[in-house]
C-alpha cells in the first residue's frame, strides 16, 4: 500500500452543513464523500486539459485519453457530445475543397468560403 497523506480543507457553516447532509444522504462519511469529491474534480480536470491539448493539436486522440485516464473510446463520445472535430479533419476538409476547386473550378463564393476557413486555422 502506497504512502497514505492527510490534506485539509475549511468550509464554511453552509458548505458543511450540505457536506453533512449528503453525507447522511448516502450513508457514507464525510471524508469519503470529500475523497470522491476531489477525486471527481480531478479527473473533470485532466478530462478538460486532454480536451484542450487535443483541440490545440498537442496531443493525439490516444495520448489525449491517456492523460485523462479514459479510453480512446470515451474521449470520442465526450468530444461528439461537445462538437469538437479532430483538427486534421477540418485541415483535411479545407484541402479537399480546395483540390475540388482547383479540378473543377468555383464559384467567387467558394473563394471566399476556402479563404475563410484557412483564415480560421
């Protein structure tokens, strides 16, 4: 078993009378309750870091989820449900249109759509 430290935090009487209560609630103590609590916040917060790193394109989809200590296949479902897109898709959607453009020509709207986008990147 690994070195077990003993951390402490203050509350104020609101926010211990609500701890007091969930405790209750759940038949459980209150130390557990704070253990699961910064254990949960912890692991939102490596979740958003994963999130951002991948967004940036520091971290591919697999380093992204290691980090946050979740499968590949979780980060996916979190990145669907907040509409991120995989930023080489939308570099490689660009290019398409571009190549599309290029082989069948376009439209001044299509200019301006292409010149947008790459503005964006």
């Amino acid at each position: 078993m690994s070195d077990v430290i003993t951390k402490s935090i203050r509350l104020d009487t609101d926010e211990n009378d609500r701890l007091k209560q969930i405790s209750q609630q759940e038949g459980t103590s209150e130390a557990a309750l704070l253990k699961r609590f910064v254990l949960k916040g912890m692991a939102e917060y490596r979740l958003e870091q994963a999130i951002l790193a991948y967004e940036r394109g520091e971290a591919d989809l697999s380093a992204a989820a290691d980090y946050a200590g979740v499968s590949v296949y979780h980060l996916m479902n979190e990145l669907a449900q907040r509409d991120i897109a995989p930023p080489a898709a939308a570099e490689k959607f660009v290019d398409g249109l571009k190549t599309l453009m290029d082989t069948f020509g376009g439209s001044d709207a299509l200019q301006q759509t292409i010149a947008s986008l790459e503005a964006e990147r």
